[in-house]
C-alpha cells in the first residue's frame, strides 16, 4: 500500500520539480548576465590614440636618433681611414687615432644606451597615458551596450559573438577624429 502511494506521488513531485525548475530557468533567462570580452593588444596597436602617442615619439627621438647615425658613420670613417693609413703613420698617430676611436665609441655606445633608456621610460609613459583613454572607452562601451561584465584578454577562449574589440576601436576613432580636427 505505501508502496502504491508512493507510485501515485512521484508523477505530481515531478511535475512539481518541473515547475520550480522551469520557474528558475526562466528567472535567470530573464536576468541572463551580459559578458563581453576585450583583446586589450589589439587595442594597443590600433587604437589611434596610441598610434599618436607611439608618432610623437618618433618625431621627438628622430633628431637624437639622426645625431646617433651621424656619430656611428664619423666613426666608420675613423676606422676606414686608420686602417689605410695605419702603415704610413707614426706611431704616436696612430695611438692618438686609436684613443680618439675608443672614446667616440664609448660616447656612441653611452649615448646609444641612454636614448633606449628614455625611449623606454618615454613609452611606458605614452603606454600609461592612452591606458587610461582605452579602459574608459571600454567601461563606456559596456555601460551603454548593458553588458555586466567585461574580461580582458588573455583568455583562453572567447567566441567572436562576445567580443567588442572592434566597437570599442570605433568609439576610440570616433573619440579621436574631433581632437585631430581640431587640432589642425
């Protein structure tokens, strides 16, 4: 008899366990959380805010750099020119010749050394600076669009469905293209 009672109840907690669960399915359905995801390198390499940052140090290095190439061939032709003359020049020349080598060489490799330094610093600086810019292009972007929860790359997958990259490079470009008007 328990047995038969227990038979003829099992269809009704079915139904009851469906309902809950559907009831839950629903609810979570209508609340479903948006996630979208970010390639923050892609970002970094396009984004023309970076692409800017990345010219003004070029045209603020370029004439150091130039200064570079003219030291670098002045010692070339230092050595060309030792090395042909070396038989014919007394031995007092030539050491003086190959101290003043030395030490533009030194000066080279120090001034060399020093532009890679700043240029380091200098980009980490412009890095910082559009760093700022894209992670507000980013929070924007997923206010407006609702999402509630943006990852950042690296990740080990994200489908092309979730990823904003490109919207984000748009209202980046979109961002830029009144300063770069008016700036001219």
């Amino acid at each position: 008899m328990a047995a038969r009672r227990r038979k003829a109840l099992f269809p009704g907690l079915v139904l009851a366990w469906a309902v809950a669960l559907f009831g839950t399915v629903s609810a979570l359905a209508q609340d479903a959380v948006r996630i979208g995801y970010v390639d923050m390198k892609r970002l970094l390499d396009h984004a023309p805010q970076v692409i800017e940052g990345r010219e003004r140090l070029e045209a603020e290095f370029d004439a150091r750099d130039d200064r570079l190439g003219l030291d670098e061939r002045r010692l070339q032709t230092m050595r060309q020119s030792l090395a042909r003359e070396r038989e014919v020049l007394a031995t007092e020349e030539v050491l003086q010749r190959e101290d003043a080598i030395e030490s533009l060489a030194r000066a080279i490799e120090r001034t060399r050394q020093q532009l890679r330094d700043e240029l380091r610093l200098r980009s980490e600086q412009e890095t910082e600076r559009a760093w700022s810019t894209l992670n507000a292009a980013v929070i924007e972007h997923a206010r407006e669009a609702g999402f509630d929860l943006i990852l950042p790359s690296p990740v080990i997958y994200a489908s092309a469905r979730v990823d904003i990259t490109d919207a984000v490079l748009a209202r980046l470009r979109a961002d830029s293209a009144p300063a770069a008007e008016g700036a001219q």
